[in-house]
C-alpha cells in the first residue's frame, strides 16, 4: 500500500514538473507571436490570445509542438468584437494541425468590420488522463 502511494506521488510530482516545464521552456517564434493551448478532454475548445490585425490577409499559425502522439486540433478564425466576445468569422474554413503543419488561413476579420483576431483550437485523440498540449506561434497579417 506505501508503494503504491509513493508511486502514485512520484507520478504527480513528474506531471507537475512537466508542466512546469513546458509552459517555461522557450517555443520556436517570430516577433513573440507564440501560443501554447492545453486540452482536457477530446473536442474541448480554446483560443488563443488575440492580436490586432490590420489587414485582410490570410491569418497564418504554425503548429512546432505537441506532447502527447496522436493528438491534433482544427483550428479556425474568430475576430474579437467590442465586447470582447469571439465571433466567428472563418466563412466555414477550419485547418488540420499536427507538429510541423502551417496554414494560410483565410478569413473575414477586416471585411466584417473587426479589429482583432483569435483563433479557435478544437483538440481530438486527447488521452483522457494526461490531456494534451499544442505549441506553436501565430501571425495576424502575413
């Protein structure tokens, strides 16, 4: 029974160390426009940080790292409105992510009358015990 429950400790204690060392650990960036999103469950939704964005170019994302094999997300283009709310503005246009994928993303952020842009993960083949993490970086105008 002690063993188990030093086994159980040291397991967490290596998670938490992990942790820890990935959200510190330096990501692959230009001009600091990098992201990080951590998943929980298969489908759960995040966005990352919003950025301002000027023109109606493609929205460009790199995804440079991942820590669980077989985990991959969508993503797609949300503007942030005037209160702060995420709208979608993809026109139905969602990219497949894997370590080393870069999309162009097309969207609709300027044309609507937005100023920021977001970008919405959808995570899958998340392991229901460790969750999964994807890194990268992110361009509002390319």
């Amino acid at each position: 029974m002690v063993h188990k429950h030093f086994i159980k400790n040291a397991v967490i204690f290596t998670a938490m160390l992990l942790i820890v060392g990935v959200n510190s650990a330096p990501i692959m960036s230009k001009a600091g426009n990098d992201f990080g999103v951590a998943f929980s469950v298969d489908g759960e939704t995040k966005f990352t940080g919003s950025q301002n964005k000027y023109t109606s170019s493609s929205v460009q994302m790199s995804c440079t790292d991942k820590d669980i094999d077989g985990s991959y997300y969508y993503g797609k283009v949300y503007a942030i409105d005037g209160n702060s709310n995420p709208v979608d503005v993809s026109h139905g246009y969602e990219y497949y992510y894997d370590v080393n994928e870069t999309h162009n993303m097309l969207n609709w952020v300027n044309d609507e009358g937005y100023t920021h842009a977001t970008i919405r993960c959808e995570a899958y083949s998340v392991d229901d015990y460790h969750g999964a993490w994807f890194g990268g970086y992110w361009y509002p105008d390319i």
